[in-house]
C-alpha cells in the first residue's frame, strides 16, 4: 500500500510507532507546542534514555521532529505525518469495505442460487421420486 508517496516500509514504521501507548501520549502532548525530551520524561514512570528512545521511534516514523536549543532537544508533533496516518487508515478501510460488499454480493447471488435449486429438489421429492439408495447398515429396506 501507498500512501501520499509513503512506501510500505514507511507506512510500517508509521504504525509500529503508534502501536505503543507512551508514543501516542508523547504525540498529544508535543501536539500543543515543543517540549523538551527532559520536560517528557518527567511525565513517565520510566527512564530518561527509555522517552529518549521512544521519541526516536516517533521521529524515525515521521511523527515528530527534533531540534537543538542549546543543551535541549525540542520535540514537537508534525501534523502532516498524523495526517498521512490517517489517511492510511483510511485507504485500509475503503479496501476492506470494497471487499466486505463483493463477499456481501457473492453470499447474496449464491443464496438466490440456492434458493433456486431447493424448490426444485423438493418439487421432485414431492412428486413421489424413490430413494435409490441403498440402505446402511442397520436400516431395513
């Protein structure tokens, strides 16, 4: 699948780095202006080099991006990345609705078919047609 240019590597990396519930946190939070990683770290219960790496993650995705101001780093959401999400998840579900009304459709015709041929199959049984078969064990004639 492509989405706005992303290959399905990239889409990959996307997905994977919104998998993990502290990335999304960190996404919302970077989403009102930049924070310093150090400013995010505060607000985990983990390590400082755990956010750092969790941000990497983010930033590998095309989720946020980084920038120095002297001794900090700046993290801060790009829109457009969560956008391109967006409309990946998009694309997956018009390609699931697209198949989910062909199977639709194919149930459809094959229980008109089917419909079809029982009024047939009893129409003859109705009509006093004998049972050719032979008898299993057990069973009289």
């Amino acid at each position: 699948m492509v989405v706005d240019g992303l290959t399905d590597e990239a889409v990959d990396r996307l997905f994977h780095a919104l998998a993990d519930a502290t990335r999304r946190d960190i996404l919302r939070r970077c989403v009102r202006g930049e924070l310093s990683v150090s400013r995010l770290a505060e607000a985990y219960p983990m390590s400082f080099a755990a956010v750092q790496k969790h941000v990497t993650v983010l930033e590998r995705a095309g989720l946020v991006t980084k920038r120095r101001r002297g001794r900090e780093q700046l993290v801060r959401t790009d829109p457009d990345a969560v956008d391109r999400a967006r409309q990946a998840l998009d694309e997956l579900e018009t390609a699931w609705r697209s198949r989910v009304d062909r199977m639709s459709g194919l149930l459809a015709d094959d229980a008109g078919s089917d419909a079809g041929s029982d009024a047939g199959s009893d129409a003859g049984t109705a009509a006093g047609s004998g049972d050719d078969r032979e008898p299993t064990e057990g069973q009289d004639r």
